[in-house]
C-alpha cells in the first residue's frame, strides 16, 4: 500500500483513507495535524491495479459504502466522513 506517515506528538493508532482531492478528507488531515495527532494515510485514487483493489477490500470492511474520508481507529472502529465530534469520540481527545 503506499501508506504515508505523518508525525504527531500525540500517539495513535490510526489509519486514514482519502482520495487526493476530497475536501473533506484534506479537512480531517489538517484537523489532525492543529491536534498534534500522528496518522497514517494513503490516497486511494493514486494507487493502482492490485494495491488499489486490495486497499479498497480493506475499506468496505468496515465502511461498505467505501466513501472517503475513512478514518480507522485502532483497528476496531471506521469514523466516515469528517465529523469533529465523532473523531474525538473515537480516537478520546
């Protein structure tokens, strides 16, 4: 997966599902980032072939829909779209 990292001085377990474009999904990274949160995030619309269809297997597993932002959070709960408070709920901020 061409999963990206971005540093945080809060620790979380978290994997971060955009599309390159989205607004909303450039919304939740820049939210994440004002807090300080460290993340990991792959812009689906720029892989391709296998890693992209595998990467998308992944999504719908917790969000059927596969729409974009999705936010995975510590492995066991999907936050879809940018919603703040959901976000805080989920990762505890």
């Amino acid at each position: 997966m061409g999963v990206q990292h971005v540093d945080g001085d809060k620790k979380a377990n978290l994997m971060l599902y955009t599309l390159s474009t989205c607004i909303w999904c450039k919304r939740i990274k820049l939210f994440l980032q004002q807090q300080g949160i460290g993340y990991d995030y792959v812009d689906v619309d720029s892989l391709a072939g296998d890693e992209r269809e595998k990467t998308l297997e992944e999504i719908r597993r917790w969000n059927p829909r596969c729409s974009f932002p999705s936010l995975l959070v510590n492995g066991e709960k999907c936050v879809v779209g940018f919603d703040e408070g959901k976000i805080r709920e989920a990762i505890g901020i």
